[in-house]
C-alpha cells in the first residue's frame, strides 16, 4: 500500500509540474515557480491530495546532493582554492551584516532574544540551488562569475555546518560537547585528501579498464557521490559537502564532462520533487499572522542582499557590472535557512510563528529572486530568449 501511495504521489507531482510547467513556459514565467505552486495546492495544507511529504523531502534531498556532485565535477581543485582565498572576506562580511539585519528585522516585530538570533543566522546564506541551477555552463560565462558565484556558497556552506553543529549540540537541553562540535571541521580536510586518493589508486584505474562499458561508468559515478555523502554525514558534516568534495576529487578526470552531462536528467528528477516539498510543507494557515513580518524580512533581503554583495566585491577590485550580478544572483536566503528553522523548531528553540516566518521569507525570496536572475541575466530556464544559455 506504501508503495502505491508513492507511486500515485509521484504521478500527482509529475502530471501537476507537466500542466502547470506548460502554463508558466506559455505565459514566460520561471519553472521554479510552477513546483512550488503546486506543492503548496497539493499538499497537506492545500487540497490533502498527498498528505504524507516525510518520504517525499527525503527524496528530493537526493537532487541537492547530486546537484553539489555536479557543481564540483565542473570545479578545478586550483581554481577552487584560489577562489576560495579571494572570496572568504566577502563570505565573512556579508554573513555578518545579514546576521545583523535578521536580528534586528525579528526584535523589531517583537520576537524573542533566541528566536531573534535563530533568525538572523537563517538569513545569512543564500541558495544553493538558485544560485547554481540559474547559472550557466558555458565555459566563457563559468570562468569567472560561476567560480566567484561557487566559491562564496561553498564559504556560505561551510558557516551554514558550523551553525547547525552548535544547534544539534544544542538540542535536548543539554550541554554542548566542544569535541563533537569541533571534530567536523577537523573531519573535512581529512575526508578531502581521503577522496583524492580514492580517485587515484580506485576509481580512476577502474574507469579506465572497463570505460567501454557507459552503464558501468554511469553506475560508478552515481556511487561514488551518494557513497561519499554518506561518508560525510558519518563524521558530522553534510551529505552536500560530501557530494561536493566527491565531484571535485573527480574533475580533473577526462571522463568528469561524461558523467557531468549523463547524471543531470536524474538531478532535475529530483530537484522537482525538492522545490515541491517546499510549497507542500508550508502551513497557509498561519499566513495571516506571518505575512507583515515575512514580507519585511523578504524586502529587505531581495533589496539589500545584492547591495552589500556589491560593496564588499568591489573591496576586492571585482568589477561593478560583475559585482551587481554575483549580488542578485545570490539575494535570497538559502535551503540551510529552512533546515535552521526546522532543527531550532524542534529543539524548542523557537516557536511555530517564528519557524514559518523563516520558511515564508525563504519561499518568497527563492520566487522574487529567480524573476530577477531570469529577467535580466543569462541563465539556462531564462524567459527571454536573448538570455538563454545552457
């Protein structure tokens, strides 16, 4: 029975993205939109037509994996270092300044010290997802923005696991365990320097003995990412940044482009699923009393994010032009700002008002900021066909 419900789920989600994806490309509006419509009007706050989405999250938590897995197959451990480098004052500002404007948003409307802080920490990152599936391939568009683009999120990423350590160690009231909050960040680099030498005394002369056979290639690849994922969550970091450290570790292979190309229909499977779980799980019964503060929250955001992306870029001499775009490409909050709600709501941290103020801010933010990236910049799912680019 569990797994007719499933299926039908399945069949709901793809058959309702079908019709309304149609609907969007016919009237030229993003397809992000259209998922996460149809999460919210099917969902268990909607009209109850897929009432359980536990299983369906899971699920969709598969596409942020391979979509990092994919990030870093196109990313040059060299290059990648040197981006890292440039970008950690720009990363470290900027998650400060968001921080305090989070805080400050939430006190103003009354919210708890604790609830305040939670807030503002939710508001530091930016999407992942938007900010890489809005961003062209090409090479002559990826050298530059898409490095300076990936490296500020990958810094992002790295605060965004440091924060959710302190709030697991926070859980349940109990006190905080430094070792276990430290042991991650040492975990990192050892994992990394484990994955390159997996490469090239494992994967690598496998490739090349049986690279005839493109299922075994493909079956290789896929193992390698989710094996890696697993690895990182086993000591303490994020199944993306294990993904992540997975694809780079592959990149500078020559079959790294094969394998980039062949998993991206798998990733966009289930990147649908991720962008309708969004809309399913969010509570339309609670939009009376969150909208005032959500909607400020989300002002602030989509008109300050790009603002202070642009001043602290221009203090590394990155010019105006590339400055504003890096800035609207990144002027949303993030998917770590939705599992931030998610640990501190449960922890008892916060309380349900403040958990669905960050999960309205997130939602709106990720529509508001895929319409400026569409309108105005290249990207592969662009409205205008000028701006068109794979």
């Amino acid at each position: 029975m569990a797994e007719q419900s499933f299926v039908f789920s399945l069949f709901l989600i793809f058959t309702g993205a079908a019709a309304l994806a149609s609907v969007a490309l016919y009237t030229r509006q993003p397809l992000l939109v259209a998922y996460i419509v149809l999460g919210a009007l099917l969902g268990p706050y909607g009209f109850s037509l897929i009432s359980d989405t536990t299983l369906l999250q899971d699920t969709s938590h598969v596409g942020i994996i391979f979509l990092l897995f994919l990030l870093g197959l196109d990313m040059q451990p060299s290059h990648l270092i040197a981006m890292l480098k440039k970008a950690s004052s720009v990363a470290i500002g900027s998650s400060i300044a968001f921080f305090s404007l989070g805080f400050a948003i939430s006190w103003l409307f009354g919210l708890s010290t604790v609830e305040s802080i939670v807030i503002g920490l939710s508001m530091m990152f930016s999407s992942t997802i938007i900010g890489i599936k809005l961003l062209p391939t090409t090479v002559l568009h990826h050298r530059h923005i898409g490095e300076l683009v990936v490296g500020l999120l990958l810094l992002q990423d790295i605060i965004a696991i440091i924060v959710l350590i302190i709030l697991y160690a926070n859980q349940g009231n109990t006190d905080p365990d430094i070792i276990s909050m430290l042991s991650p960040l040492i975990a990192m680099p050892l994992l990394t320097y484990a994955a390159f030498k997996m490469i090239k005394y494992v994967i690598l002369p496998l490739i090349q003995r049986f690279d005839k056979f493109h299922e075994y290639i493909f079956l290789l690849a896929i193992g390698w990412c989710l094996g890696m994922a697993e690895g990182a969550q086993v000591v303490g970091l994020s199944a993306e940044m294990g993904a992540f450290i997975a694809g780079v570790s592959l990149a500078s292979s020559p079959i790294s482009q094969y394998i980039a190309t062949h998993l991206k229909p798998l990733r966009d499977f289930f990147l649908i699923l991720f962008f309708f779980s969004i809309g399913a799980s969010f509570d339309l019964g609670l939009v009376s009393e969150i909208a005032l503060p959500a909607i400020v929250m989300a002002l602030v955001v989509i008109s300050l994010k790009p603002v202070i992306f642009r001043f602290f870029l221009l203090r590394i001499n990155e010019q105006g032009s590339m400055a504003w775009e890096v800035g609207f490409r990144l002027g949303q909050t993030s998917e770590f700002s939705l599992l931030i709600a998610y640990v501190a709501a449960s922890s008892a941290m916060i309380g349900v008002n403040a958990s669905h103020i960050i999960q309205a801010t997130a939602i709106l933010t990720f529509l508001f900021s895929s319409y400026i990236v569409l309108l105005n910049y290249p990207s592969p799912i662009a409205i205008k066909d000028h701006l068109r680019r794979d």
